[in-house]
C-alpha cells in the first residue's frame, strides 16, 4: 500500500473541491463514487472531539480538589499544568508508583516539572518542546 501511495501522482493525492483544498483526495474522490458523500467531504476535527475524550478529561478534572494540586506541589516538586495532571498523579501514587527523580542534568530536564526530557518530549508530565524550544504541554484550558 505505502508503495502504491508513493506512486499515485500528487494531483491525484491533493486536489482542490469548491475552492477548498484537501487532502488524501483520491480516498475522497472513491468514497464518493461509492455513495459516501458525506463522509468523503467531511471536515476535519480533532481527535478529542467527538470521541468523548473531553468528558472523560472534564470527569477528571472534576475529581481533583486544591488538596491534591498542592500533594502534587509537595510530593513532586512541580505546578501541574491542568487538573487532570494531578488526577493522573493522583491514580499514579494510588497504584503504589513514585514518580521519577528529577533530572539532574540541566540540558535534558523538562522545563514543566523538571524530569529528564527523552529527546524533546516528557514521559512523566506529556510536556514536549518543538524545533525552536516553545514548550508545549496540555493545559485543559480548552475544554
């Protein structure tokens, strides 16, 4: 299939349809001929949205109170970014787990809670810097 894909002319991979630009045009153009319609020239949303992550992810945060952000303050050393964080650490320490030391080499510490960095993305927090150095680390404020 990756083979095929590489092949198939670039016009037929992106095309433009009622002054709109798209990709993956040739997918789009079958689905349609199969009466598809709908689907094929539906927009794009976020995976969050939809899938009823953004419940789950107000369900948690809904479950953390003052007391637990400032445990996570106490006990790891770090400002959580969103409630949920601290939920997860919550159910992290409830399953018997400690989070990982900090890390002590500057040039790989994570600027968000200070552990080691695993190339430009955080395993303990989910922070992660692009090409530039911007941080970028979910918040929860769009829910």
């Amino acid at each position: 299939m990756r083979r095929f894909a590489s092949r198939v002319p670039l016009e037929c991979r992106i095309g433009v349809r009622d002054g709109v630009r798209w990709g993956k045009y040739l997918m789009r153009l079958y689905l349609e001929s199969r009466g598809f319609k709908e689907v094929a020239w539906r927009s794009k949303t976020p995976v969050n949205m939809g899938s009823g992550v953004n419940e789950i992810l107000k369900e948690w945060a809904s479950m953390v109170g003052d007391e637990d952000i400032a445990r996570v303050v106490r006990e790891a050393g770090f400002e959580p970014p969103s409630r949920q964080h601290a939920y997860l650490y919550k159910v992290m320490v409830g399953l018997g787990a400690q989070p990982p030391e900090p890390c002590s080499d500057e040039r790989s510490r994570c600027p968000v809670c200070g552990r080691c960095l695993q190339g430009r993305h955080c395993r303990f927090c989910g922070a992660s810097l692009d090409r530039g150095g911007q941080v970028m680390v979910f918040t929860g404020d769009y829910l």
